[in-house]
C-alpha cells in the first residue's frame, strides 16, 4: 500500500520537512533558531517538489506537536493545521521525545530509550520509550523535571537528546545508563515524524486537523494558554 505523508518538526532548535511516499523519504533539514517560521514553508514546498508529489495528492500530514520550544511547536501546529484543513486531510501528532527516541536504531526490541530536551529554565523534558519490532512505545510519562530530581530504576540502554548534552553528569548520576550509548546532540527530524505517522496511518489512528493539539508539559504555559 503507497503512503503518501507530509511532516513537519519546529519543537527544537532544529527546522524540517519530509515527505514519505512508497517507503521512501525526502528531507530537507536546518539548526536555525528563531528562523522556523521563515523556513518550514519554503522546505515544505521544497520536499514536495522533490518527492514529485502535489498537497492533493498526500493522504496526511503529521508534525512534532511536543514538548519543546512554546514558539515552535505553535508554529508547526498552525502550518499543518492550515494545510490539512485546505486540503482536508487527516493529521497525526508525533511526540518530540518519541521522535527522538525512534532514532535509537541499534536498540534491541524491548530495551529502553531515554530522550531528553533542554528546556531551559534549569529543567529537562524527558520520557522513558522502548523499542518495538518497527517503532517506540512510551513506557513512563513524559514530564518536564530538574536533572537531579529524575529517577530511572531500570537500565537505559541508550539516552538522546540536548537534555542528555547540557546535564550528562547529573543524569548518569540518576539513571542507570550506558555511558557509551549517549547520544548528546540528537534532534527531531522530520524524516522521523513520517515514519511514526505511517504506523498511525495505516493503524488508523490519525485524526482531524481541529484535534491535532500542542502538548505543553509546563503548567505555566497550560495556564497562559487557558
């Protein structure tokens, strides 16, 4: 069965988009703080192009709805909420953090991935994932924390992310660890958000654009959005 996805991935520091078409995926990729909205676009338009493909012609579109950046992750909604309601397609919503810890790829199935995002103000988001036979699956909820306030009883057998790049020290301290299997300067990647959304595509699980919802870990910023 071809599938057909648009992705988009504004949460981090890190801007992309990505088109699955048949299995096969198309990317373009960019750090440049503060620059997403000016980017996501054009990289849309660019993948698009590339992949030889037109926005009728997607079956849906997925983007990282979360944790990270407040700014990004409103981006990245509004542009896959825009589109999807034009082109009245379904939408997926792809966790950071999931994406993050997908990119563990040589884990065995059923070891355990710990991806964590900087998220300034001294504190972490961070989840606790395993590996299944084609994808990730949350195991402990995904929460934003001090570095010295984390606690894993289990093994890790890989950590991810910026969380991992500014508090290593103090998480090996907390979570029992591979301390080879450390991946410090690993980003969301919109490559990565498609291949989640293909399983949610043919799970059936995509849903409709009004439903496609940031996820905002900090109460402070769940208030202020109320």
């Amino acid at each position: 069965m071809t599938v057909k996805l648009l992705g988009i991935e504004t949460a981090t520091e890190a801007c992309s988009a990505a088109v699955l078409v048949d299995g096969e995926v198309v990317e373009r990729f960019e750090v440049s703080p503060r620059k997403h909205n000016e980017l996501i676009l054009p990289m849309c338009e660019a993948v698009l192009a590339d992949a030889g493909i037109s926005l009728k012609q997607l079956d849906g579109i997925a983007f990282g709805c979360g944790p990270g950046a407040f700014t990004g992750i409103r981006i990245a909604a509004s542009v896959t909420q825009g589109i999807a309601l034009a082109h009245d397609l379904p939408v997926a919503s792809i966790s950071t953090l999931a994406n993050l810890a997908y990119q563990a790829d040589e884990v065995e199935v059923d070891e355990l991935i710990m991806p964590a995002i900087d998220a300034r103000m001294d504190e972490i988001y961070w989840g606790l994932y395993k590996r299944t036979r084609d994808s990730v699956e949350l195991v402990a909820e995904e929460r934003v924390q001090l570095p010295g306030e984390v606690s894993v009883v289990d093994s890790i057998s890989c950590g991810l992310g910026t969380g991992w790049g500014a508090y290593k020290q103090v998480l090996q301290q907390r979570v029992n660890s591979d301390r080879e299997n450390i991946i410090e300067d690993a980003l969301p990647h919109a490559k990565v958000t498609v291949q989640l959304a293909k399983n949610k595509y043919l799970s059936q699980q995509m849903v409709d654009a009004m439903h496609a919802l940031p996820v905002y870990l900090r109460n402070q910023v769940v208030h202020q959005k109320k």
